[in-house]
C-alpha cells in the first residue's frame, strides 16, 4: 500500500490524480524552470503521512521530480518533466506511461511568495465539458485508474482556452510543498 500511496503522491506532482487528462502531442515548448523550482520539498499527503519532493535539472530544458515518503528513500519514484511559461502562468509537462494513458500531461505551478511550491491539475468534468462544447477537440480513453481525456487540440488552442478568464476555474490545487529545512 505504501508504494501506491507514493505513486499517487508523484502522479499529483507531474500527473493526475486518478483519471487523466492527457495530450495527444506534447503541449509544451522547452523553456528554462525558475531557479526557486529547484530543490527540496516536503509536504504532507491525504494520509497525514510525510513527503519529500527533489527537483534536480537534468539539462537546460529538462528536469527530474524524485517523490518519496520521509525516512524510505529506497521507495524513490523519478519523473523527467519540462517547463514553461504561459502568459502569467507556468506549465509542468512529462510523458506518461501507457497504463495511464500515455502520450502527456499539463500542471500548473506556482512558486508563491511565502515559499510555498503549489501543483495545480487540470479539473477533469471541465475539460469534458469544454470538449462537449467544442472548445477543445478530444476523447475518452480507458486507462488502469479509470476513465480519462486525451485532448487531440493544437497547443494554440489549448492555451488560448487556459487564457480566457472564463476558464480560470479549470485548474484544481492537488498539491502544496514547503522548502525543505536544510
């Protein structure tokens, strides 16, 4: 039970929580991440349980998540990830194995004043919505945490989506970490 829990907690990181939203091709360009994205996290998880997020620059461009409960580093999970910037927000996209869905993902984040590193998903009933309104272009995929979306829209489109304030209900807080104390 403990390696699904730290599963869990990483997919919150760079994925989502139980169904899916992914992305055909991979929403994002490359850009360099905030220097204050990169280090030692920790945070607590639905469970009361503590947790440790590294984040480390593979190269300019490209970056790893280690998630793990505190005191099991032996429990590791690693995540590559990129990053950019949008408008006045910042994106997390990694490729995600096919049991989840495959192809790619998008977070928020944010790295607010008091410290604090906070992930964002994307609300899964909106996207369905937005996809039955015919904001964005996609379709139910069958995945092993249950049903999710594959958006097949342009990356233009989508942001332009993401941009409208209308739509700035769209992400849900899934996560909040602290600097580590050295």
């Amino acid at each position: 039970m403990k390696g699904w829990r730290v599963m869990l907690l990483a997919v919150s990181f760079l994925l989502l929580n139980g169904c899916l939203v992914t992305f055909k091709e991979a929403p994002l360009v490359a850009q360099t991440a905030p220097q204050a994205l990169l280090g030692k996290w920790t945070s607590k998880d639905a469970w009361g349980q503590a947790r440790r997020l590294s984040i480390s620059a593979i190269d300019k461009t490209h970056y790893q998540a280690e998630v793990y409960p505190k005191g099991e580093p032996k429990a590791r999970q690693r995540y590559r990830f990129i990053v950019a910037k949008h408008g006045s927000r910042w994106y997390a996209s990694a490729a995600i194995p096919a049991r989840l869905g495959g192809n790619f993902t998008l977070n928020g984040f944010e790295l607010t004043d008091g410290g604090e590193l906070v992930i964002y998903e994307l609300d899964l009933e909106q996207i369905r919505q937005a996809i039955g309104q015919s904001a964005l272009a996609g379709d139910t995929v069958e995945t092993a945490e249950g049903a999710g979306v594959q958006i097949d829209s342009p990356s233009s489109t989508v942001f332009a989506y993401l941009d409208d304030p209308a739509n700035s209900d769209v992400f849900v807080e899934t996560a909040r970490y602290q600097r580590a104390a050295k």
